[in-house]
C-alpha cells in the first residue's frame, strides 16, 4: 500500500506537437481525461487557470466563477479533488517581454488580474494552493530588464496574491530556462529566499521538478530535500530528464533510477503526504505514442514511484549506519545498487 497520493494535469495527455512538428494524436476532451485519470488511479487533477475555465479573459470574473464551479462538479461526480490552480502567464500576447516582471507596467497589471481570477478558480475548484510557475520572469536579453528589480516585481506580485486572499498558499516552481534564457527563480534556493522576503512567508513554499533541477545542473533529491528542510515543499512535479537538453518531461525514473530512487527515498524518510500533498506527475507521452496508449506514461510513472517507494522501505538502514561508521561508502554505494537490481 502506498503512502502517497496523485495528481496530474489535462496538458500530461497531450497531442504530441513539439517545436518542429503539428499535432500527431486527436484531442482528448478534459471531461473524458478527467474520467480517465480517475480509471488508472489518480487522486486529485492539477489546472491551469484556463484548464477550468477556457477563454477566462473574454468572461466576467462572476462568469469565471460560475464555470470554475462546473469544473468542480464535475471532480466530485469522479471523486477527484484539485490540487492547485497555476494562472498561464505565458500565453498572452501581453506576457510575451514575462507577466509579473514585464517591462510594460499594464501588461504587469494583466499578470494580477489573471493571478487572482486564479484564486478565485481555486476556491471554486475547493483548493488553497496556487502554482507558480514563473515561465517568462527572466530575460531572453538580458539587458532588456533590470536584474534586481526583476525578482522584486514577483516579490510585489506574491505580496498582492497573500493579501488578496488571507487563507491561500503560493507554491513557486523553480526552473532555470525555456522558455525563458535566464529565469530570475531557477531553483529551491531562490524560491526559498523568495519566500523569506514575501509579506507572510508560512503562506510562500516550493513546488520541485525533476526535470527542471537537472536542467540547473541539480540534485533533483537534494532540491526536494533543501525545501523540505524549511518545511516548504507542498508539491512535486515527478519525471526524468536526460540531461541539459530542451525539457523532455519523461516518465519518472526512465533515465536515471538511482537519482529517481533518492528522490522517492527522502520523501519517504520525511513522510511525505502527511499534510496531504501529493506526488504530481508533470510527465509526457512520446510522440511516437498512439492515442490508445497515451496515458501508459502515467500509469507507469506511478508504477514505478511505488516500486521505489517499496525500495526505500526496504532499505537497510543498519547497513548504511554501519557503512557511514566504518566510512565505507564503496560497501553503501554498492549496496545501493544491488538493492535497485535485486528482484
Ligand atoms: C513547465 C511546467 C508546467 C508547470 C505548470 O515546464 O512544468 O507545466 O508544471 O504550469
Ligand atoms: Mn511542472
């Protein structure tokens, strides 16, 4: 039995379009996907703003309102809760110079109004915790903004979300690059930092991706572990990543299982899920997918975050106090790797 629960987002089962090619897979409608999520076992759906609420700009905050609750009828009739709403800050043609830390103070002004109509879709969809992630906050030249201004503009912004509702949470995903060159929140250490410097820091934590860790030339383990020690990480974004290449967002622990089995492991050890977060899987299905398997990389991301999971239980912790007392890392090191290896 896990100790875990999951959550993924409508974008995780997707059309296969990439930078260099259209659509490959017909489109699922988010009711039929919802339903499925629900089949292969998931607990709670993540949203985009617009996720809920399609074509939310052209709507009234009351109308956006009233469709966010039909979202929510629908999670019930499944059984599902939601997990966050993220507001999509980098699709508007006022975002394109970022949202939050634009050069265009009206455009920033766009970027509040989209943060808190999704406040408004969080309550409605019955969740407190909103997703940041900061796609276009950096520069793509990087004489264009003032780099210390920057990370004060989403300061101000947080500030402005933390007192527009008293009883929400902000959780930053950090990532370095894309598609952004240089994003002014590349990792937990600045999320963290972020967080101190807001009007109410017990409200301001960290959402780590595997992917995006290893894109900053990181631990993904040790960036989880960094927030949990502030006691501020709320959620996961679990995947692999080979390497500093465009962000491939595969199925956890296809690439790199030790570094995946060190990520399991220490939400484990640290319990993980005890106030009720959840391991979100940001993951995508190849292009080469066809549409009747296009869920499979989910399914499998769970598969494999349990068998890990049974792993870190199974981990000899005797041994490895004996391997650290005798300084034998060779002995714990290889260890590590039967246990990954042994049936
Ligand atoms: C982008 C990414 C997003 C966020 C949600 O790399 O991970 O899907 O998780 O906005
Ligand atoms: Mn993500």
């Amino acid at each position: 039995m896990s100790q875990f629960k999951f959550s993924a987002g409508p974008w995780n089962v997707h059309e296969g379009a990439d930078a260099f090619g259209p659509k490959v897979r017909p489109s699922i409608p988010i009711a039929e996907k919802i339903s499925t999520f629900k089949d292969i076992g998931l607990d709670a759906v993540q949203f985009h703003d617009d996720d809920a609420v399609p074509e939310m700009n052209n709507l009234s905050d009351k109308q956006i309102i009233e469709t966010a609750k039909e979202m929510k009828n629908l999670l019930d009739s499944h059984d599902l809760a939601a997990e966050f709403v993220a507001p999509r800050l980098w699709e508007d043609s006022r975002t394109v110079d970022g949202a939050f830390t634009s050069n265009s103070k009206s455009d920033r002004d766009y970027a509040i109004w989209r943060a808190f109509r999704s406040i408004d879709i969080a309550r409605a969809l019955g969740t407190d915790k909103i997703v940041l992630w900061l796609a276009r906050e950096g520069t793509l030249c990087y004489e264009s903004k003032d780099p210390v201004e920057g990370p004060k503009h989403i300061i101000d912004a947080i500030n402005k979300m933390l007192a527009y509702d008293q009883g929400i949470k902000i959780l930053i995903e950090t990532k370095p690059n894309e598609p952004i060159d240089r994003s002014y929140c590349p990792t937990m250490g600045h999320a963290m930092a972020v967080s101190s410097a807001t009007n109410d820091p017990s409200r301001v934590g960290g959402l780590l991706e595997t992917a995006h860790a290893v894109l900053a030339g990181l631990d993904p383990a040790s960036e989880i572990a960094f927030a949990l020690a502030f006691g501020k990480l709320w959620s996961v974004h679990l995947n692999d990543q080979n390497g500093l290449k465009y962000d491939q967002d595969k199925t956890f622990g296809v690439e790199n299982l030790r570094q995946a089995f060190n990520q399991i492991r220490v939400l484990v050890d640290y319990n993980y899920g005890q106030n009720g977060e959840y391991i979100g899987l940001d993951v995508k299905a190849m292009r080469t997918q066809k549409v009747e398997v296009s869920y499979r990389h989910l399914e499998n991301s769970m598969k494999i975050v349990k068998m890990l999971e049974a792993k870190a239980k199974k981990f000899d912790r005797d041994f490895q106090k004996k391997c650290v007392a005798a300084r034998d890392y060779e002995a714990l090191e290889m260890y590590v790797l039967e246990l990954l290896m042994s049936s």
